[in-house]
C-alpha cells in the first residue's frame, strides 16, 4: 500500500469504526494514540474501541466533510453523522465533530477528540 494522507487515514478510520472493526482502527493509531470522548474520558485507544465495540450492535457512519486545518497540517476534522445502536441502552443518532491530531512523521492518529454537535438523542 502506498503513502495514505490523512484524509485517507480519517476515511478508513471511520469505516473501521462503523463495522466495529478493532484491528481496523487500530491500523489508523500511532502505538500510544490516546481518544478524548464525552460518553468514556481520556483513554488509550485499544481499551476506549474494546469498550465502544462491546456497547455496540450496530454503527452507521454519514461523512458530511472533512477538513484540514490551515496553520497546521497535523491537525484535521470530520463531520458526520453516527447512528448507534446499543446494546444495554438506546439507540442514539447524532452529528459528531472528530478532531484528530497525527504524528508528524507518518499518518496515523495520535490524538482523538470527539465532540457531539447536540447532547447526545435517542433515536
């Protein structure tokens, strides 16, 4: 496989994430990633996905845009829209920003940062 940009990264990342595929999105991560979420804290990423995919029967992922910062090009975003069924709890549909942070010497994920556009709704 060839050098991915980050776009490509955010775009297999949110796949992965949406077929609760562990090794998937871990590919995405640098070794010590770490996730930032409102539902679980500040986690490393193996434990954060184990936990998320666990919670979860289903996932559909709706990319609206993705954006690269313009003073940093280590920093990028995505906007889309999540639906997530769960297994102990409502099912929720929401808009999500993902702001991410990537190592400078390759494209994998260092940092996560997901933000709900909305408190977070049952379906």
């Amino acid at each position: 496989m060839g050098e991915q940009s980050p776009d490509d990264v955010i775009r297999r990342y949110l796949a992965a994430m949406e077929a609760c595929d562990l090794d998937g999105v871990l590919a995405c991560f640098a070794d010590d990633g770490m996730i930032t979420s409102p539902v679980y804290g500040r986690v490393p990423v193996r434990p954060f996905y184990e936990r998320l995919f666990a919670d979860t029967l289903s996932a559909e992922v709706t990319i609206h845009h993705v954006y690269r910062a313009t003073d940093d090009p280590g920093r990028w975003a995505a906007h889309f829209a999540y639906h997530w069924d769960r297994r102990d709890g409502p099912a929720v549909s929401t808009d999500l920003i993902d702001l991410f942070e990537f190592d400078s010497a390759a494209p994998l994920i260092t940092h996560l940062r997901i933000i709900f556009d909305t408190p977070a709704r049952p379906a």
